[in-house]
C-alpha cells in the first residue's frame, strides 16, 4: 500500500539562489537518487511558488521518516549535499530548530 506525505520549505528570497537550487534538482546527484529510493519512497515531486516549496512523497510500506534520518546521517554523500542545499533553504515558520521539510497536515479531500 501507498503512503503520500506532503511537506513544505522556504527558500531564500533571491533569485540567482532560487535558479541554481532548481539546477541542481534537474540532476541531482546519483547518491541522492539512491537514498531516496532505497528507503523506500517510490515517487516524489517539488513544486515552487516564489520562495515556498511544495513536496509530495509517495512511499512504499518499508519506509519510515526515522530509518530515512538515520540512514542520512550515516551517509557522507547525502550530508554532503544536504549542507550544500542549505545555502538555499531556510526554514519555514513553526519548524523546529534545524528543521528542514515539515510535514504538513491534510485537512481537506474530496
């Protein structure tokens, strides 16, 4: 069974910062790629409207947000590109500390 989740991030307000972020995701990084199929999500898409991202992840039963943290912590490529893509990024408002993506809460379907 198919799990979506919906997450959101800000990024900075500059233009030059927002047209090399979006760059770097028309190829991300193999490693990158790997992570994010390895821990079991199977479909994922960004959309942006000025400096706010939207995320949709869909995922098989295996994946867990825990397992996906712990297994990011322990690789150097993905930590790599996750200090590289905060240049870009800041958080929302209401994110925790250190916070990047935040869940967001479904509260309408049709």
């Amino acid at each position: 069974m198919a799990n979506r989740y919906c997450l959101t991030l800000d990024l900075v307000d500059d233009a030059g910062l927002i047209a090399e972020y979006e760059k770097y995701h028309e190829a991300i990084w193999p490693e990158i790629r790997q992570s994010i199929v390895g821990s079991g999500i199977t479909n994922m898409e960004i959309y942006r409207f000025d400096v706010r991202l939207f995320m949709i992840m869909e995922t098989n039963d295996s994946f867990s947000f825990e397992a996906k943290a712990a297994a990011d912590t322990a690789n150097a490529k993905v930590q790599e590109w996750e200090t590289l893509m905060w240049k870009y990024q800041q958080p929302v408002k209401g994110a925790l500390k250190g916070e990047k993506w935040v869940l967001m809460d479904k509260i309408f379907a049709l």
